[in-house]
C-alpha cells in the first residue's frame, strides 16, 4: 500500500511543491502512468540531445502547472497528470510507420479499470 506521506514520487525541481490530493497519488502509482519513467521525452531525439527528462518528469511538471493556475480544476489536474500515458517509446517518430496512435492508447487506458476506479 502507498503511504500518502511520501510525496517524493511526485518530485521535481523546476516548479514549486504542490500538494496533491489523494486520488492524483494513486494515479501516479498507476501502472499507465509509471510506465513512463522508461519513456524519454524527447523521444528518438533523445538520441543525439542532452534532453534527458522522462515522459513521467514531464508529467509532473504538467501536472504541478496545472495545479498552480488551475488548483480547483479536478479534470485539468487529472487530465495533466494521464496526457502522455498511451506514448510508446520514440512515439512520434515511429507511430506512422508502426500503424499507431497514442491518442487511441491513451483513451484505452483511462476506460480500463485501474484508472476509471480512480
């Protein structure tokens, strides 16, 4: 079980602590949204880039923006949190030829259960 005390997975230097609520921990802890520490943001260009953040680092800052502006705005803050989770690595560069669409990846996993129950 999370301790929703340890807020250090939803760490990052760039912006200031926000505080998140309860049910953006568990999707954090989501299995969709933890995959994305495996993912680089910058995709194939992280190849030949010094860019080396993850899709999940770029998640929170999302998220933290969001949360700034926005801090009553539930769907804006879960909406931050799930944008990127359909992204299969290099995504963009390989989603023509692979027949793909992360958009369609991404609705797929908020229906399911794990983060609808959420």
């Amino acid at each position: 079980m999370l301790n929703f005390t340890d807020k250090t997975i939803v760490n990052e230097p760039l912006y200031p602590f926000v505080e998140p609520h309860p049910w953006e921990m568990e999707l954090f802890q989501s299995k969709p949204v933890r995959r994305l520490k495996q993912l680089a943001h910058f995709g194939a260009g992280s190849l030949i880039s010094p860019v080396v953040h993850t899709r999940y680092e770029h998640t929170i800052g999302v998220w933290k923006l969001v949360s700034i502006f926005f801090p009553d705005e539930i769907l804006l803050r879960a909406a931050a949190i799930l944008h990127d989770v359909g992204h299969l690595p290099f995504s963009h560069s390989v989603e023509k030829t692979l027949g793909f669409n992360h958009h369609r990846l991404t609705e797929e996993y908020i229906n399911e259960e794990e983060i609808s129950s959420i």
